[in-house]
C-alpha cells in the first residue's frame, strides 16, 4: 500500500473525511496521556500562588504523568477519552477531511495551490470544525483537569452527565465556553500544522529527496507537529485555562491571558511545552501516517470492489 503512487489514486472528499476522523481517533488513543499531562500542566497555578513552590503539585512531563498514575490510578491518564474521540470525530473529519476541497476553492481549480489559498484554507475549516465541535472540547478539558478523588468529590461522573451539568450550571452557552480563543487556536493550528505539512510535503517531493511514501509522510509530519508546538503554545494555554475556569473567574479570554502575564509572567504561557511538543509531534506523525494509508486503502478497496472480476 505504500508503494502506490500518489498520481495512481484521487481520494473523493468522503474518503477524506472519513479517514481524517478515523486516523485522528487513533492518534488520540495512542496520545491522550500526553495530552491530560498538557491541561495539568496548563492549568497549575492559576488558583494557588506561583511564588509558593510547595504548591507546584506536577513537575515535567514524565513526573506529571507519575504523579497522576501514583495518586490517581493510570485511568486517570484517560480522563475525558470518550468526550476526546467524540470531539476528534467530528472536529478532525472537518478541519483536515475538507481541507484539500477548501484549498481548491480558493485556488479556482489552478494545478499549485499558493501559499494563500492554504492559509485560508486552513483558517477555514479551523473555524469551521470549532463551531461544529466546541461543547465536546469543553468537556474534555473538564475531565483532564478533573482530578480522581472519591466518586462523590467528583464535578462529573460521566460524559454525558457533563454535557448536562454544564448546560444546565451555566446556560447552554457553557457549552461553547472559549470559543473565540479556540477559533483562534485553531485558526493558527490549523494553518502551521496542515500548511506546513502540505509545504514539506510537497518540498521533499519536488526535490525528489524522498518519494510520497512513509517515511515522507512521518518526516513532513513530525516538522509540522514542532512548528505548530512553538507557535500555538500561548493561545493553547489560554484556552485550557479559560475553558476550565469556574463561572466569573475570568470575563474573557483576554481577561484570562492578561491574568496570566500579571499574576505568573510571561513564561505562562508556555507551561507544558514539552508535553504539547511530544503530543502534538507525536499526534501529527500517528495520524498523517495512518490518514494516508487510510485514503490509499480505502480508494484501492473502492477500486476493488468497483471493478469486476
């Protein structure tokens, strides 16, 4: 399968789509530790005091994720899992599923698609996926900051049960808590991670230093997970926090961000940076790796089916 050139097959948008939310799922699976470690990280500090050393409960990466399996049981690791794939299922399948039908509207139909019409493109389906995915962001977020004490200390006890509390505590708009910030994220997650996988891509073709195969597709993968890392960062942190913040503890997202450069400084917004680079280059390699195979394998049992013997 991955032998087959790329000009030999031309995935429709379904297969696109489905493969986007199907190999985005996976990744999350293999990930997902790295992820809950992320929001601990993120969120440490914004109730207690930064000077207070002794208040720093979770310390690196690996030492957050000791820390939660010592106190808290390794299925802590998977707090929010369900609300996760939900959310990759329908967010993933939009901003990457559409992704290459979104660029070829905006290049017209032309044969190279510029670096404009990929950015918009991008953008859009960032935005897109955002509007249609927010409340199962939100309650993932819930649940990876949600430490596991007794069941009856715990704010949510299901997936579904904090859809309802949280519509039902604080409006249905509670649901789309975080929006604008995460539009945000997104738009510039979408662009580094999926625009600068697509350049390399393309780069390593032309350039004929590697062929549209595997280790083409993890190198473009793992480059495109690091540049997103340093430049979404800040907003990502912004999110988390304010995403998970009680009712009235910030007014906006803005709020929430000049709240963190007064009270913890600049560096802040960079706490869990080693988890958001392990997972995030680690995620993009999964799930472009497993997207492309996706797609060939789809289309060549397509072409299978179709054809008869």
């Amino acid at each position: 399968m991955v032998g087959v050139k790329r000009t030999d097959l031309a995935p429709t948008a379904a297969v696109k789509v489905i493969g986007a939310g199907t190999a985005a799922c996976f990744a999350d699976l293999v990930t997902f530790p790295l992820d809950t470690a992320k929001v601990r990280l993120q969120i440490q500090g914004e109730s207690k005091a930064v000077k207070d050393s002794k208040a720093i409960k979770y310390k690196g990466v690996f030492g957050t994720i000791t820390t939660m399996v010592r106190t808290e049981g390794a299925r802590s690791l998977y707090n929010g899992l369900v609300a996760g794939l939900q959310r990759q299922m329908s967010f993933a399948s939009v901003r990457i599923g559409l992704y290459d039908s979104v660029k070829q509207f905006y290049n017209k139909g032309a044969e190279h698609a510029g670096i404009g019409s990929r950015l918009l493109a991008g953008c859009t389906t960032g935005a897109m996926a955002v509007a249609l995915a927010q409340p199962t962001d939100v309650v993932k977020v819930r649940f990876q900051a949600q430490a596991n004490g007794s069941s009856g200390n715990r704010r949510y006890q299901g997936t579904m049960q904090a859809y309802k509390t949280i519509a039902k505590e604080e409006g249905v708009k509670g649901l789309w808590k975080g929006t604008s910030p995460n539009i945000a994220r997104n738009a510039i997650v979408n662009c580094t991670e999926l625009v600068t996988y697509d350049l390399i891509k393309d780069a390593l073709l032309k350039s004929n230093l590697m062929s549209d195969t595997l280790p083409c597709h993890f190198t473009s993968a793992f480059g495109a997970g690091f540049c997103t890392t340093v430049i979404a960062s800040p907003v990502d942190v912004v999110k988390t926090r304010y995403m998970n913040s009680a009712q009235g503890q910030y007014c906006s997202a803005l709020n929430c961000a000049f709240t963190m450069m007064k009270k913890e400084g600049p560096t802040a917004f960079y706490k869990g940076f080693m988890p958001s680079f392990l997972r995030l280059g680690s995620w993009n390699v999964v799930m472009f790796v497993t997207y492309e195979q996706l797609k060939r394998g789809m289309m060549i049992a397509h072409q299978n089916w179709a054809t008869p013997v």
